[in-house]
C-alpha cells in the first residue's frame, strides 16, 4: 500500500509542479500582456482587443491555480493564535477537520467544475473566439490536485517545516527516502 501511495504522491507531485511553473508562468504573461495593451492604447491609440481577454483568462487561471498551491505548502489562510492554544486532544481533530473540509471543497470544485465547463463549452469569447470553457476548464483540474494536496497534508502527520526530505518541488526520485519493505 505504502508503494501505491509513494507512485501516486510522485505523479501527483510531478502534475504539481507543472501546474506551479503553469500558474507563474501566466502571471508573467498576463503582466506582459497588459503592458503591450497599455502601450498599444496610449502610444498607437491602437488596443488590440485580444489583450484583455486573454489577460483575464490567465488571471482566472492563475487565481484557481492558486488555490491547490496554497494548500499544499500550507498557506492558506488560518487562524493560528487559536489553534496553538489549544490542546493537542483538540488540535489533532480540529486538524482533521479542516483537511477534510479542504477535500470536500477540492470534490465540489470538481464535479461542479465539470458541469460549469460542459455548460460553457458551446458559447464563445468574443475577440478571441475560444469556448467559453477555457476559462472555467482549470476548476476540476484544480479540484483533484486539492482533494490530493488536503488528503497528502491530513496523513503527513503533524506539519512539518519543509525540508529536502518532504519538498514537492524534489524532483529528483533519489533524494526521497527509501521504501521500506
């Protein structure tokens, strides 16, 4: 079971990764973008009418994205005051709780994520001519890697501070540590 785990956490590791590289890489384009847009308005009085659209599309992407990422380097917003207060005996369920609820939202995100895509598949952007599924395709995608960044944090045990030995960016198989038999 443990070697099932360790195959699917690194396929899920490595989709992580891309996505991560995904999500930067559109904040880049989207500022670039919105530069050229700028210029071209105000020094050619000439905006393309692409330019905004297709910002807004990485924006949304980039936002969504988001959301899995923060989970799975622990930055979603929480409220620590309060919980290093409290007990262990409360810590460990309230911990649970909150991962589980991370999931159920990842599983929502999915199913209806899927069902908002297949609604917006027959209608267009209209300066670019995309399906208006393209800005809304990104939800399921990130509702699995959520559902598996929660359920990966919920079993890691207590959270750790991240070193080579947990670090999802490792892509380098040899720097985790053995499976034991």
């Amino acid at each position: 079971m443990r070697k099932l785990w360790f195959i699917i956490a690194r396929i899920f590791n490595a989709i992580g990764l891309i996505l991560e590289y995904l999500a930067m890489s559109m904040l880049l384009l989207m500022a670039i973008i919105i530069c050229y847009q700028v210029v071209m308005r105000y020094c050619f009085n000439n905006s393309p009418s692409w330019t905004e659209e297709i910002a807004i599309l990485m924006m949304i992407w980039f936002g969504i994205l988001s959301i899995p990422i923060g989970v799975k380097h622990k930055l979603h917003i929480g409220i620590e005051y309060v919980y290093d207060l409290m007990p262990p005996a409360v810590q460990v369920p309230l911990r649970w709780f909150v991962y589980l609820l991370i999931a159920f939202f990842g599983v929502l995100m999915v199913i209806y994520g899927i069902e908002l895509t297949q609604y917006t598949s027959m209608s267009t952007l209209p300066a670019t001519k995309l399906s208006s599924a393209v800005g809304y395709v990104v939800i399921p995608i990130s509702g699995v890697m959520l559902v598996f960044n929660a359920l990966d944090r919920l079993f890691s045990g207590p959270d750790l501070p991240e070193n080579e030995e947990n670090d999802y960016h490792s892509a380098d198989i040899s720097k985790l540590a053995p499976l034991q038999s």
